[in-house]
C-alpha cells in the first residue's frame, strides 16, 4: 500500500506538471492540450470545453458529495486510515466530484498536519482515478473559525459576533477562518448562517447573527468578504449562504420543523439577509432542511429557481443540505421513491446533493432520471456548469494540494489576540447598579456557576464534534472565566467555588461575587429546548450569594437570551454568548475595565418564555392589553457602557428621494463620560401610514463609532431606498418588493425627521 502511494504520488505530480504545463504557449500561441487546461482561458471557454468532454456518468458524479467516513475505517463510521477499497467505490466508481467532513469527522491525529495530509491524499487519488483529471472540492463546517481542528482558535459564535454590530471585525475573522481552512485542504466552507433569530426554543439560535434582516445581512456580507478573499499560494475558498430559507421559523419552535410564512414576511424579513450575500459574491448556497407552506424547500422550484436565481440573481451552486433529499421520502412523504426525490430536488434547482451514505444510490438514481426522461440532460449540464465553474475560480485545477509542513504554523492558536478582541465586543452590560468595573486591586473574589470553568458550556456546539467537544476528547486550547479573571487580579485571592454552599462561605470575606451560569454546549435538533430559562438551581445560586449582601455580578454564556427568573434583578448582568477561546480573558477584560462594554443586542431578550417567536419589529396590533405588544426584558439594541454618550438628532442631506436613490443622514455624537469608548449608531425608518402592516422602526442602517472620553464627532450615514421596500398588494400578494412613495421618518437615538419617497 505505502509503495503503489508513492507511484501514485509521482504519477500526480508528473501530470500535475502536465498540467501546469499545459497552460504554457507554443508555436503561434496555441495551448498544448486540451482548452480546460489552459489556466490563461476565460473560466467560462473552460468549462464549456470541459462539459463537452464529459460522460453522463462523469457529470453526474459532480453532483455528488459524500463523507469522509466513507472513505476510510470501515467504509461508515470508524475512524480508521483511507482505505484504496473505499476510495474506489466513492472517487473512482461512483466518480463522486466532492467530499465533506461532517461535525467530528477529522483525522486521527486531529492536527492541522494530519488534516492537510489526509485531504491531499483523497485529492492525489481523485486525481489519479479521473478520466478528465477534474479536482475534488472538500467541504466543512468553520462556523467559528476551522472550529472541527482540536488546536484551532474558536472565535465566539455568531450571535455573539452580532452584538458587535461591527462588519470589519466579522470581516477579518472571515478571512483568519480562510486562511486556516485553506491550510489544511478545506477550500468550501459551510458558513456563515444567513437565517434570523427569531424563536429562542430553536437550537441553532446561536448560530444566527440576530433577529434584524439588516444587521445580519451586513455582518454576513462581511464574513462572506473575509473569506473569500484571494491569498497567495493556496485555491481561494468558497463560503456559504445557508439555510436558503424560513429555516429559523418552525411553527414549534423545533428544529426543521415546518414554517408558515406568508410571501410577503419571506420577501421583506427572511430573504434579505442572503440577498447581501448573493450580492458581496457568495459562490454556494446550502438549501433549508425544512418546509415552508407545506413544501420542503428542497421540492420547491418557486424558492430555488424563482427566488434563488430569477428574482434575486444567484449564479454559483446550491447545495443540499445533510441527506435531505433522501428526506423528500422517508420523512416528509412528497415523493414514493429515492429517484422521484432525486427529479423533484433536481428540477426544483438543487445542484449538488449532501449525499453522506451512499453516492452510488444518488448517481444511480440521478442517471435513470436523465435516462427515463424525468430529468433533462439541459438541467444536468446546467448544474455541472455551476459546479465546474466553481472548481475553476477557486483555483482547483492549477492548485489542488496543499503543504501539510505549513499547515500547523497557519492554524495553530492563531490570531488569539483577534478570538479575544471579538469576545470583548460581543459581550453586552445588560444592567449595572454601579458594581462594574471591578478593581484589579480586590482582596478576595468569588468565582462560581455551572459555565465559571467550562470549556466545553463556553465553546458550545460545532466544536471539535457536532454536539461540542466529544466527551473524553482533550480539549481545544481555551482561557475560561475563572483563569481571565485570575489572569487580570493577579494580586488577588480568587476562588474558584464548585457548590452553592461553597460559594455563600466563601462569600463572607469577598469583595465580590461572580456567577458564571451557561447551558449544555449542543447543535440542531439536539439543542432544541421548550424552556429557554435559566433554571431553578441557576437562579437559586444566583439568589444565595445575593442574600450575602455582596456585590454580585451574573455572566451569562448561553446560545440564546435566557429568561431571567429572579437573576433579572442581578446588581450587575453581562451577556457573554458563547465566547470561544479566549472568551474568559475577554469576559475579565470587561469585568475588570481594560475594555469598555461596547455590545448591543442583536436579539430581543424575552421577559417569559411564552414570548415566541419575538422580535422588535413585529407589526402592530389592535390589542392593547398587557405584553400584546413588544415587550421585552431587555430591548434589540440595549446595551451599557462605562461611560455616556449624546447624539444629535438627525439632519438628511435632502427631504425628497427616489425611490431608487439614497438617503443620507447625518447626526453629531459626543462621549460625555470619562473613558474612552465604542458608540453603534442605528439609523431605523418608521412608517406613519401604510397600505400593508409596518413595524413601528425597522432598522435600515448603522455604523459604530470610537469616541476619545470628552471626543464629538460628525458622522454620516447612507443607506439606499430600496431597504424600504415592501411587498404590496392583499393577503395572496406574491409580486417583488417594492419602495412605496409616500411619507417615512428617520429615526436616530430620541430624534426624527421626516422625509419623502417620490
């Protein structure tokens, strides 16, 4: 095995060189070999003369991506090396055009060399085993940073990452996630979350960057950007839109359970978030795993090709998302067989198919659509070309491997300080009764609760595994709480209690108390919970070491706004999210004043858990009764500050627009306190009358601010008409979104003016 490697290897690189040298002129400037190979081409005169030298065989097997597990061990589950039988019967036989490592799916060992060695291997024999030498693109998961490699850095999650409100910094976290991935052979990323928090029962609420279609297309945008961007040595990388959509609405607040959406909250609320991706040049989608209005997405030709592609401009490749297709059968009944789903997916605009167990069962059943003439060779051609394409911007063909030697130094603990800074910005004061921020010349600090020493409640799902960092794995590299805050009071006596009698003893002599309090780390499904509280025993602590008379500040790092319970009362609360690895230096920094509290909510904090789905922005209502409105324990957008602010109310650069055009405003803000610190500005639109129901403000832009202590600044900000748009007509009204003439106001802190849209 080890010596038909090595001729394996020196076959690649003489036909790589081949390759390579294919591109070079000769004579009168004719490529030598075929035009595909020519890197000088035009991707598209590539790909067409590619296409055209493809078996049907060939082309659908691009349509196909299965996972690691079925390339090595025992060709299912087991962990064990690449075996040349499993590789044949995926690479060579089913002539499978992409391969994924799912949650927990990584080499033994799970180093970053290991991984670039392991991807580079499967890419030698796809290789090697390909008529038309046509590269593997190898899929994963970085949902925060290359979150599956065991030494890697896990930056917050994207919740966390919204409370920034801060697009260059999700930007340069993009591009570090880029980076690492593309070290180890990862050139597709499964990232970012393009749905809305909405329903805190949802299990993959943390996986959002909230509840506002504007932020979360703005910071996604961002990531998208980051990594995507072209690096030196290496393919480019393509990231992800997912889940394409009304994912994050189940009508039980359960995972992939149904949606009722109207058209109208699909169009103006659900769709724009993946719009500013599509927009900033996402190259893949990942279709939602659900249904919406009584049709899986993955059956519908009105989302994928309708929406996705004639109304919203999408070109790259849709993806299904895990098995999903085969779920068309055996789950939610649309279709009697494997190959009726494999047309219906098809045909609605699925490209490729997240096929993990069985590629020959998909390629099969895919040919016999084609064959029996319930697929056309049109649609398998148009599909192809998207995947085709999409190897060839990326680089696939002229830089398929990797250098395993280089792959630690790029992955390894890196950009801690940046893992660090986001946590830091992320964290938002919810309340401070003059507790925070503590003196780094305390005597004695308690330092108690379920999450004070966990790395695993503190770097929640997707991380290492699935579920989280697997038990009896070791764990990623991580500063918790409890080490941030003794790092930062090095002076003082900080003890770390395990039980709440413990930490009402220890309490008698401290200074203060800090309550660290999380949730079980888990992903999908397995996450969903119908009582997004904090618990009894939580709230207990909470309560015991308040009755000390002690100053007590309650940390909070969980997934998703928990209700309060009695901790709603806390001197001080701080929301950490789930912060990754350095969230505890992080969270101390705070603690502690060495950064000032910038972070605001990117998600409404419900008072009760009856409250769902919740949202700033729902429309108004008739009723005027009790929490029949907004009402929330904590407003989208609330967050303290060590310090004050002003702003000024706003002024527009013109009180006429088209509806094609922009509107500028322009306020004056000013730090009024004593320390330096971060302002976000949002700029909402509030609409007075309204042939269709409006939310009373919706957020249309925003900016953030870093002010000296004493510092006022001008700023300016412009956002174009077209975010005003609203799908017009009755109940069944289905036509595009558009911008309403008539009279808006901008809303800007206290301040409004009005202006008007002709």
């Amino acid at each position: 095995m080890r010596r038909s490697r090595k001729r394996a290897a020196a076959g690649v690189l003489t036909a790589f060189a081949v390759l390579v040298g294919g591109s070079q002129a000769t004579g009168a400037g004719e490529p030598r070999g075929p035009h595909y190979q020519d890197a000088r081409a035009p991707v598209e005169r590539r790909v067409d003369d590619l296409l055209r030298r493809m078996t049907l065989e060939e082309k659908v097997g691009q349509m196909t991506q299965i996972r690691l597990g079925k390339l090595r061990g025992n060709c299912e589950w087991n962990a064990g090396p690449l075996r040349e039988d499993c590789l044949k019967a995926v690479l060579e036989d089913a002539k499978v055009g992409s391969v994924l490592s799912g949650g927990g799916d990584a080499p033994n060992p799970n180093t970053p060399r290991a991984w670039a060695e392991m991807t580079n291997e499967i890419q030698r024999y796809a290789l090697d085993h390909s008529r038309l030498r046509i590269p593997l693109i190898y899929g994963a998961d970085g949902v925060h940073g290359h979150s599956n490699v065991l030494s890697a850095t896990m930056f917050p999650h994207q919740v966390g990452l919204g409370a920034t409100w801060n697009p260059d910094l999700v930007e340069d976290l993009g591009e570090s996630t880029g980076r690492a991935m593309r070290a180890t052979g990862v050139f597709w990323n499964f990232a970012p979350v393009s749905d809305l928090a909405r329903d805190t029962r949802w299990g993959r609420y943390y996986e959002t960057y909230g509840e506002d279609p504007v932020l979360a297309g703005s910071l996604a945008a961002a990531n998208v950007r980051g990594q995507q961007r072209e690096a030196d040595g290496t393919a480019s990388l393509a990231a992800t839109a997912k889940h394409f959509a009304g994912y994050s609405e189940p009508f039980n607040g359960h995972d992939r359970a149904p949606a009722q959406l109207p058209i109208r909250h699909l169009q103006d609320t659900v769709l724009p978030p993946f719009q500013a991706q599509f927009d900033a040049g996402v190259r893949t989608v990942m279709i939602n795993s659900g249904a919406v209005n009584g049709v899986p997405a993955h059956a519908s030709k009105y989302l994928l090709t309708e929406q996705l592609r004639d109304r919203m401009g999408f070109r790259g490749v849709a993806i299904s998302d895990w098995e999903d297709i085969r779920y068309l059968v055996d789950r939610y009944h649309v279709a009697a067989d494997y190959p009726e789903a494999i047309a219906m997916a098809v045909n609605a605009g699925v490209d490729m198919a997240m096929e993990p167990s069985n590629a020959a069962e998909f390629t099969k059943g895919l040919l016999a659509g084609v064959r029996g003439g319930a697929i056309s060779g049109k649609r398998i051609d148009q599909a192809v070309r998207r995947v085709l394409t999409l190897k060839f911007e990326l680089g696939l063909f002229e830089k398929p491997f990797v250098d395993p030697a280089a792959a630690d130094g790029v992955v390894n603990d890196a950009d801690r300080p940046l893992a660090r800074r986001a946590a830091a910005e992320g964290v938002v004061l919810l309340r401070n009764e003059g507790v925070l921020p503590l003196s780094t010349g305390a005597r004695k600090l308690v330092v108690t609760g379920d999450a004070a020493d966990s790395v695993a409640r503190q770097l929640g799902g997707w991380t290492v595994g699935w579920q989280g960092v697997p038990a009896g794995s070791p764990l990623p590299p991580t500063t918790t709480v409890l080490q941030g805050i003794r790092a930062a009071a090095p002076g003082a006596d900080v003890v770390g209690a395990t039980t709440r009698a413990d930490a009402v003893a220890q309490s008698a002599d401290a200074d203060a108390v800090v309550v660290v309090l999380g949730e079980d780390p888990g992903a999908e499904g397995e996450a969903d919970t119908e009582s997004p509280a904090l618990t009894a025993e939580q709230q207990g602590l909470v309560d015991a070491v308040r009755a000390t008379g002690k100053p007590v500040v309650v940390v909070l790092l969980t997934g998703r706004p928990q209700v309060l319970g009695t901790v709603a009362g806390a001197p001080a609360l701080l929301a950490g999210w789930l912060p990754g690895s350095e969230g505890g230096a992080a969270v101390a920094d705070v603690l502690f004043g060495a950064v000032n509290p910038s972070g605001k909510l990117p998600v409404s904090w419900p008072k009760t858990i009856g409250d769902q789905p919740f949202s700033y922005d729902q429309p108004r209502g008739a009723n005027t009764g009790e929490s029949s409105n907004y009402d929330p324990q904590f407003a989208f957008g609330h967050g303290l500050s060590y310090t004050s602010f002003t702003t000024s109310a706003p002024v527009l650069k013109s009180a006429e627009v088209r509806r094609d055009g922009k509107v500028e405003v322009s306020v004056t803000v000013a730090n009024t306190g004593g320390r330096d610190g971060a302002l976000v500005v949002p700029v909402y639109v509030h609409q007075p009358v309204s042939r269709v129901l409006t939310p009373d403000r919706r957020l249309v832009a925003f900016t953030r601010v870093e002010l000296k202590a004493g510092e006022q600044r001008a700023v300016r900000v412009t956002f174009d008409a077209t975010r005003l748009a609203t799908t017009a007509g009755d109940m069944d009204a289905t036509g595009r979104p558009e911008v309403a003439k008539g009279r808006y106001e901008v809303l800007v802190g206290e301040g409004r003016v009005g202006f008007t849209v002709r």
